[in-house]
C-alpha cells in the first residue's frame, strides 16, 4: 500500500509539472522560443529539423516549434472552455432532473438523448456556417456536445444519493431541495465530475483536431494545434516532422488528460484504492 501511495505521488507530481509546463507555454511562449510564429521567410520554406529549428519550418518558412509553442493557448482556451460549457449546462439539468420527479427527468433526458443523436459534423458544419470559425464557436460546439456526457452522469449519482439514508435525513428536517442539492447531493457527486472533466478535455483536444482537419477549424491567423496538422497534410512525404511533431503533441497531451481523469477516479474512489493498495 505504502508504494502504491508512492507511485501515486510519483504520478501525481509529473501531472502537476506538465500543467505547470503547459501553462507557462500558453502565457508566455516567447520565452520558449525565439521565432515568431507567423512570421514569412521564402528562404526557409519546408527545411528539414535542424540545431536552428528542431522540428524544421513550415510552408511559410515559420518555424514549426514556435507554431505549436503559440498555439498552446488557443488550444487550452478551447479545451477547457468546451468543458466549463458541458459542466455549466450539464450539472444543474442534471441535480434536477435525478431530483425533480418523473416529468422534468422525462423532458431533461429526452433533450440529452435527442443531442447525443444529433451527428457531430452536421452540427458543427450548421454552426460554423451561421457563426463563423471562431474559438468561441468551436468552444460552444463542442461543449454542447459534451453536456449529455455530464447530465447523465450527474442525473445518475443524484437519482441514487437521494435515496441515502443522510439525504433523507435531510429532507425529513425540512431543508428545501436547492440547499440539499447544493449542500448534500452536490459535493458527493464530485469525484465522478473530476474524473470525467479531464477526459472531455482530451476528448475536446481531439475534436477540434478533427473539426481543423475537414475545414472548421479557427481562421488565421489564429492557430491551434489541429490547424497545424491539417495545414501539414500536403507534407507528410517532403517535410514529415512538419506534421510528426504537431500530431504527437496533440497525442501526449491528450494521452496525460485522459491519464489524470484516471487517478482523479483512483484518489476519489476508496473502494478502488483498497483493491489496488
């Protein structure tokens, strides 16, 4: 148990270092790089890895590590902010929907259900077409179709934590639902949130990937690390670490969310810290 704890801080520690890391980047990446990311030099167009660029330049003779460096920002904006939206949405329609009754749940369920259906690249084609290719749009799309994710689950810890014997107790005091759910339903039903916000994060990096890679990425001269890769496509045989470095960059960070989801679902669940101890 002591080194199962160990290695816990152990990982714990490289997940805080790599956020630290990842932050600084997105707040300050000129001090990681001396190139400035949309810069244009003819002379430098597609150069191969190199002691002055390491990941080699890009069609426009940009350096390519700088590119990434300055796309970090836009990229967490929208990765969190997809989340922030799913949470917002999905955490109150969920307390009252597994709280409510059978008609509101009906209603809240159907509407969740309804979005799940709704296929992503139509969705998305709708939004861009109507709105434009904005972070922000990305960020609406994405965390609009993350919000079934989290009133579903919230719907289900609180349709069975109302039934506890504490939440009970509560009611029979006479505490009126909104403090019940905000002071006894709510903090119980955290650690599944915790665990679940990362991975949407990840989920977020990889959509906007994917969104960038048909067309519906943000406009330039924004950037984020799926523009990157999709603007790399015509390269992959004259310039392969053009679009190598973008596309393992999009997978480590994505792999380290879905990493940190885990052990936030490890740390918040007791029964599985004892099978694993």
């Amino acid at each position: 148990m002591i080194a199962r704890l160990r290695s816990l801080g152990l990982a714990r520690a490289v997940l805080l270092a790599a956020a630290v890391l990842l932050v600084a980047i997105a707040v300050a990446p000129q001090l990681f790089t001396p190139y400035n990311p949309t810069a244009i030099d003819a002379t430098q167009i597609l150069q191969a890895p190199s002691w002055e660029h390491p990941f080699g330049t890009d069609d426009a003779g940009a350096d390519v590590l700088a590119r990434i460096l300055y796309a970090t920002r836009l990229e967490l904006i929208i990765a969190i902010g997809s989340v922030l939206v799913a949470l917002v949405l999905g955490i109150p329609t969920g307390l009252l929907a597994g709280y409510a009754g059978r008609l509101l749940d009906g209603i809240l369920s159907s509407v969740s259900a309804a979005t799940l259906a709704f296929p992503l690249i139509l969705f998305a084609i709708l939004i861009v077409a109507s709105f434009g290719t904005t972070s922000t749009t990305l960020v609406g799309i994405i965390g609009f179709l993350f919000f079934p994710r989290v009133f579903q689950l919230v719907r289900g810890q609180t349709l069975a934590l109302r039934e506890r014997e504490f939440v009970v107790a509560v009611r029979v005091t006479g505490i009126g639902p909104l403090r019940t759910l905000g002071r006894h339903i709510l903090p119980n039903a955290a650690g599944p949130i915790f665990t679940l916000a990362p991975q949407l994060a990840a989920e977020a990096i990889l959509i906007e990937t994917g969104l960038s890679y048909l067309g519906l990425g943000v406009s330039l001269p924004d950037a984020t690390w799926g523009t990157i890769l999709e603007s790399s496509k015509d390269y992959y045989v004259t310039s392969p670490a053009y679009a190598v470095v973008a596309g393992l960059t999009i997978t480590l960070v994505a792999a380290l969310l879905m990493w940190a989801g885990d052990l936030a679902a490890e740390w918040s669940n007791p029964l599985r810290r004892r099978r694993t101890a």
